[in-house]
DNA sequence: TTAACAAATGACAACGTTGTCAAAGACGCG
DNA sequence: CGCGTCTTTGACAACGTTGTCATTTGTTAA
C-alpha cells in the first residue's frame, strides 16, 4: 500500500504537504500542489481510512443492524435508501444481521464499537415496538421500521394508519361496499393501525363496515407465521353475499386472493376487486391484472434514517421524534368501479 | 472510548500485559488475569479495529460489490450465505452498489482500498461474463454469479444447463410431451445454457422438442428488460395443440402464466402444469397451488464465495477456477402427472 | 534598506495497538 | 551459593495520518 510517507519522498517534499494536498488545503503553493498531484496519481494513492480513524477522526462507515432485512426481499428499499443518502458524502454501510437473535445483536453492537462506526440504523422487517435495552453503543442510533418502547431513540415508521384509510377510501369511492379483510396477524402494530385506519374511512364515508368481513390472512406468532389468506379467501368467497373487494395485509396475501379468485373461477378485478399493501414490485408488477397496492415507503424511510442520524449527532440528547412517514397508494389495474 | 492504557492504569499492570489478556496470549499468570478482566468487563472494553488494522493485522472487514444484488429482492440470499460464513470468525460486510456505473464501481474499488478490506465479492444480478478491467485493488477478488472473460479470477456460478435439464427431464418423466418454453431475454448466459440443458433432457428422453413452443417471457436488452410473458402464454395457451407444460425462465414469469391460466379459466395443474426457475419464495411459496420450481442457489454461493476468498489469499497467482454450483428441483404442486 | 507581516513548508507528537526485545523474578540443579 | 533456564512483565518502536507549532521564504510598507 502506498503511503504518504513514499509519495513525499519522490516528490521530494515533508509528509504533512503531500496531507495538505490530499485533504484539499489551500495553503500550499499552486505549482508544488500540481508537481505532487503527477505522483499521487502515479502510484495511486489511497489514504488508509484506518489511520485517519486512528489520529481522531469521524469514520466514514456507518452500520446497519437488522433482524432480517437486509436480507429479506420485503425491505430492502430500506438499504437501498440508506445507501443512496450515504453515497452522495462517499460514505458506506456495514450491514449486521442479528436474525433477532439478542446475543447475536449484542455481539454486532460491540462489533460496531470495535469498528468506531459513525452512527448506526437499526431496522426491522415489520412495523412495532422495540425495546434494544442498552446497547454497547455510545453513538447516534436511529430507528427505522420501528420504535423504542422507551420513546428514547428517533425512529422512522411507515404510516399505517393512513395507508389504511387510503385502501378504505379508495374502494370506497368507487362504489364498493361489503369490502372483506385480510389481515397481517393481530400482534403488530401495523395490523391493528391499519384496522383503525380503514374504520375511519367508513365511518367517514357513512358506510357500515361488516365485522364478519375481518379475517385473519396470517396465523401464528411473530416470526412464525403461517400462511392462511388462499383458505381464508375461499371462505370469504363462497359466501353468498360475498365481497365485492378484498383489503389484504400485504401483496404475498393478494397473491393467495388472487389465487383463490382463479380457484373460484371468479375474474380479477370484473368479479372481485384486491387492494395489496407493500406494492412488493416482483408480485404487483407481475400480476394480471396488476395490483393495486400501497407502496411501503421504505427507501424513504432508509433515506431520511442517515439524514436523521447526522443530525441526531449534533443535536442535545433528549430529543427522539417518531417520524410518520406516509405510505402511497399505488393504482394500478386490480380494483374496478362499482357501476 | 476505553482504550487499554485506561485500564492498564485501573489495574495497575503495563498496556501490553492488558493486550495480551485481550489477546488471549498464555503467557500471562493466571491471578493477573483475572484482576485485568474484572477492569476489562467493568469498564466495558472493546479493541479499536482501526488501531489493530494500522499496526499491520488483517481487517476483519469484507467487501461486496454488485451491480445491483444487495438491493434487489432476487439475489438477497448471496448477501445472505456470505454473512453467515464471515459470521463465524467475527468478520462483516461492508456493501456497495454502483447500479452497473464504471464509474460508481472505480470509486468503490478506491473506498474499499482505502478501507482496507481483506478481500471483495463481486456479485452480479445475473449470471454473465463481466471484465472488470483492472480495478484499483489488489487483494482477492471472487466472482458471486458472474465470472470473468479472461478467466483471471475465481468465480462462482449457478448451473444453469443442469437447471434446465432438471425442469425438463421433471416433467417429461411425468408424461408431458408437448412443453412450451417463457424464456429470459437470450443476450443472458442463463436463457442459452438452460436452453441446452432442457434440449439435452428432451433427447436423452427420446422425445422431440417442438421449436415452436420456445417463445420469450421477456424482451429489451440488458437491464431494460420488460415482462410479455403474460401475453406470451396466452397466445400459447390459444393453440390448439396447447402445451400440457410450460417452463418458465423465473418465477416471475411463472406468476405471469399462472394469471394467463385464470384469464382463460385453466386450472393449475388440471389443465397445465407450470415450472418456475429460481425459488423466489414470496412467489413459490404463497402461490396456490404452490411453484414447482429450480432454486438458484445464491446462499450456497455466498457462502462459498467467502470460502474461495479466504482460500485464494493463501494461494499462488494464476489459478482461478469456474465453479458450477448445482441448482436443485423443488417439488411443491404446479406440476400434474400425466395419467 | 529594514521591519513587519503573510505565505508556504516542515518537524514532531499523538492516536491505540501489537511485535520485539530486555529485564526481573522464580526455580531447580550442581 | 552460583548458574542457567523458564515464566512473567514491561519499555519502546512502529503502523499512517493529521493537528500544533515553528521555521523558512516571499512580500509589502515605512
């Protein structure tokens, strides 16, 4: 590896010019600065990070703690957001994987101390509370896709109940009136906001909304759910006033409706309307019909944490915002209006 | 930050007696030992990597590069199978995206210099040839789903031809005769070597392959492509002789096929059997019936990208194999035997 | 011409760690 | 007791960089 010290000594200057003209001072003489520049060229200097770090500086790598979505097909917009945020100031992301795992969290929290990283993203696949205790990590730690039960962190969630009253409304306002449901399981919080949110649409509309219509796309406990939303529609389907639109929990339960729909023999969307939540391109895109969904904001969300952790770093402790950040409605060709 | 002359100086021994405790050297009597820790755990001390790294040690730092794979739903699991190697001995990932940009790809060569990371994995989207040129880093390099025109570096590949063999000879050994093909774009590796893998199974099965059935779910070029899979299979589908079987270049064209079949009230499998190629569970999974399909094994070559890393670090210049991974069948329920 | 001042450059220390080597103490053997 | 050997410990330098401060060179005003 090249060092300065090399660079110096065939440019025939002191180590500390060659620094100046690496960092960009404007104290030094313009023709010393072009001589030296041929040589830093030539032997491709590339000052050494761990050093810079050393002599007291802010690290240019920031961390990215997550139970799983990194790598999860379902978030990871949030790292794609991150890093674009990052680039721009030529900063970079070193990315842990906990699999919620607690020791292993702890182990990547020291990890991230060792590395003296600059600021660290904690994210979650799905939308709730978290409590990190505390963490052997001293530096600014932004939440995204979650919130600290202790309101003691900045953190970054999807608005959920407004997504919830976007699918509402939508089918609403075009005519639809038995609307059924199938939701995430009941534990987290994006389930039980979106609920609220798609009461507040009916209630807005004047229109009752049938609670024998609220079932349940997804059993099973947090990281163990189960599937159920192909059955579940099915069921709801074979009613004799069944619905003429479907709100699902996410677009893998859409997809199970939409594959319950062909069970049937029903046309999407002439015989039945589906509304997705998450607008994950790979199925909403691909569907035909393609689906109507609302987008889940994560590259927004991974975009706005660095924003939030620079300035979290500069900002008087005690100040720990949670941040609504809302979830558009994506329309595309599953749902019909109602004659 | 704790550094060790703090606790040195609380236990009231030199810093290198403290390092070497860390370190976990022997020579050290076993009372000092246990007084040191009792100020290394109450103090909460963790080493400085850059500290270590400066004084001339390996970084336990790695370096993925991809055009665009971290980020993209498809190939999460090569980020995934890599981790969970590196997890092992306490090293991470340091993850860059240059989107395809040379010149996004030239400046991350240079930050992963100036980071100093033991080694970098270059992953690809998709399998292809990919010249890197000279990137201006010098220290082991793998290939994760591309390999190199010059053959100048290790890389890792799925086997695409056996892939395609697999789908074929799966479905000929179930009786079906007449198979129609959705294909990827054919400027990609994938699209010609399962072509022939899917060829040779017809042959070995004595059975003639109708070249009109081998149509494209896909057109555009590189990294423009767009989805006509939907449109494909219907006009398949229309034929007379229709196929019993379709093959399917990813699973995204499958769900295409899958919603051609429900528009012209086929049923999955009674009326075609549909083979999907990748394993992308949201989609094989949640489908109904659920996606028989051939996994791409990018946790597998994750994996043993880091291994090829940590082995060719070892090794003499010169030697840089290709190496096939397998892509196994999964069974699930799209695909009927013929009576 | 000289003093005062600004611009340009360099010497040196420090960051936290570990390798090298030396010193100090403990121990056994003749 | 004196010697060599082994165990345990510590002093010091070095890694590559940058902040501090001093030195050198150039420029301006009196």
């Amino acid at each position: 590896m090249v060092t300065l010290r090399q660079v110096a000594e065939r440019a025939g200057v002191s180590i500390k010019t060659v620094s100046r003209i690496v960092n960009g001072d404007p104290a030094v003489n313009a023709k010393t600065r072009d001589s030296v520049q041929v040589h830093l060229q030539s032997l491709n200097y590339v000052p050494n990070q761990a050093a810079r770090l050393m002599r007291g500086g802010q690290s240019s790598v920031y961390g990215l703690m997550t139970d799983a979505v990194a790598t999860t097909p379902y978030s990871v917009d949030i790292v794609r957001g991150a890093q674009a945020a990052l680039k721009e100031q030529g900063q970079t992301l070193l990315i842990a994987n906990s699999n919620g795992d607690p020791a292993q969290e702890t182990e990547f929290w020291r990890m991230f101390r060792a590395q003296r990283v600059s600021g660290v993203i904690y994210a979650s696949v799905f939308h709730r509370a978290h409590d990190m205790g505390h963490p052997a990590y001293n530096d600014s730690i932004v939440l995204a896709n979650c919130y600290a039960s202790a309101a003691d962190r900045p953190s970054l969630i999807p608005d959920d109940e407004g997504g919830g009253y976007s699918q509402a409304e939508y089918l609403l306002k075009r005519g639809h009136r038995r609307i059924g449901l199938l939701t995430l399981i009941p534990q987290i919080d994006a389930t039980r906001l979106r609920g609220l949110g798609i009461r507040r649409a009916f209630k807005d509309a004047g229109v009752a909304f049938d609670e024998n219509l609220d079932q349940q796309g997804m059993v099973g406990l947090v990281h163990g759910e189960k599937m159920v939303a192909f059955d579940a529609a099915v069921k709801m389907l074979q009613q004799k006033n069944r619905p003429t639109a479907i709100i699902c929990g996410n677009d893998a339960v859409a997809l199970q409706v939409y594959s319950a729909a062909a069970h049937l023999d029903l046309h999407v969307p002439q015989d039945l309307s589906i509304m997705g939540f998450d607008d994950l391109k790979v199925i909403s895109e691909n569907l035909r019909p393609s689906l109507t969904t609302v987008a889940l904001p994560y590259f927004e969300i991974g975009r706005r944490a660095v924003e939030l952790m620079r300035e979290s770093k500069n900002q008087d402790e005690g100040w720990s915002p949670k941040i609504l950040v809302p979830c558009p409605l994506v329309e595309r060709e599953s749902c019909r209006t109602l004659n």
